[in-house]
C-alpha cells in the first residue's frame, strides 16, 4: 500500500499508478484507487472528471517527471552523441527505479489514450530527442530516418530488456545497458 501523503489528489495519483501498473485500465476499478488512496469514491471526481481524465493526467505527471529527469544533465554544448548516450541511460535507469511508470507507459501508449496522444502530435516527452534527433541529421551524424523508426531503434531494445527484467526473466546489468545503448547509437548513425 502505498504512503499516504496529505495532498488528496497525489494520493489519488499515486493510488491510480500503483493500481494500473498492476490491473491495467479497464480492470482498476475507481472503488480500488479509493480505498488505497483513502479518500471516498466521490472524491476522485472532485479532482477528476472522469477516470479517462484521471489516466491522461497522470500520464502528463508521469511525462513531467521523466521529462525533467531526462533533461537535468542535458547539455547544448555536448555532442549528439554524448546526449543520446546520456539520455537513454537516464531513462533506462528512471524506469528500472520505477517499475510502475514503466508498466503504465507500456499500457498507455498501446491503448487508444497513447495513440490519440500521438496523432495529436501532443507528446512533450519526445520533444528533446526528436531535436537531437534533427541536429544529428543535419549534422550528418546520424541516418535520415523518420523519427518514429530513430525512436524504435533507441528506445525499443530498451523497453524490451525492463519487460523482460520485470517478468523475472533476467536481471540488467550496467554492462548491459551500456552495451543496448551502444547498440542503439550504432543502429541510427551514419
């Protein structure tokens, strides 16, 4: 169970997050998310107009956070290089430390909330990576691919190896991870 912190509507969060990286959307009923926030039922919809409104917003929470994690050691001055390395290991580590943010990513962005964000072009997290992204190409550094296709290639041998972690399967090791991020550079530059 998780802490109970003062604010109602992180509890309510915090309660969402726990519970859907667990059950999924459709199997978290909003009776559960309130009994583990300790808050009434009614009071989610003080906070929230409808459980859709709840996911989106704590996918936006969620967004932030990885966001601004990603971009504390971000530097204009490094090279494409050295930022894709660092920022992929950033976010390898966020969602190894994060199990539940990885697991409702994972579910967001295969539902259809994930793929109304992306048609709506609205996705703030891809932002920095598809700059890096454009410098590398016009820097000739890295392949000119379409930027879905530079994402799978990054971020897709990554998401793998968490799944596979998270299932028991194996355990990831730094080797490892700098070993898939190495991968990932040679695989999209020139």
């Amino acid at each position: 169970m998780t802490k109970k912190p003062k604010d109602k509507r992180q509890a309510i969060l915090d309660a969402a997050l726990e519970i859907f990286a667990k059950n999924g959307f459709h199997s978290s009923p909003t009776s559960e998310i309130s009994r583990m926030a300790n808050v009434g039922t009614g009071t989610i919809y003080r906070y929230f107009d409808n459980k859709d409104n709840l996911i989106n917003t704590l996918h936006d929470e969620v967004e932030q956070r990885l966001r601004a994690t990603a971009l504390e050691e971000y530097n204009e001055q490094a090279s494409v290089r050295e930022n894709i390395f660092k920022t992929l290991s950033i976010v390898f580590h966020f969602f190894l430390d994060n199990p539940n943010e990885f697991k409702f990513f994972e579910q967001y962005y295969h539902s259809p909330y994930g793929i109304e964000k992306k048609r709506s072009q609205e996705d703030s997290c891809e932002r920095p990576m598809i700059d890096l992204f454009n410098r590398g190409i016009e820097q000739h550094i890295i392949k000119d691919l379409p930027h879905d296709l530079l994402f799978a290639l990054c971020f897709g041998p990554m998401t793998r190896l968490i799944r596979d972690q998270l299932t028991g399967y194996f355990t990831i090791t730094d080797e490892m991870i700098q070993a898939t991020i190495k991968a990932a550079w040679d695989s999209i530059r020139l």
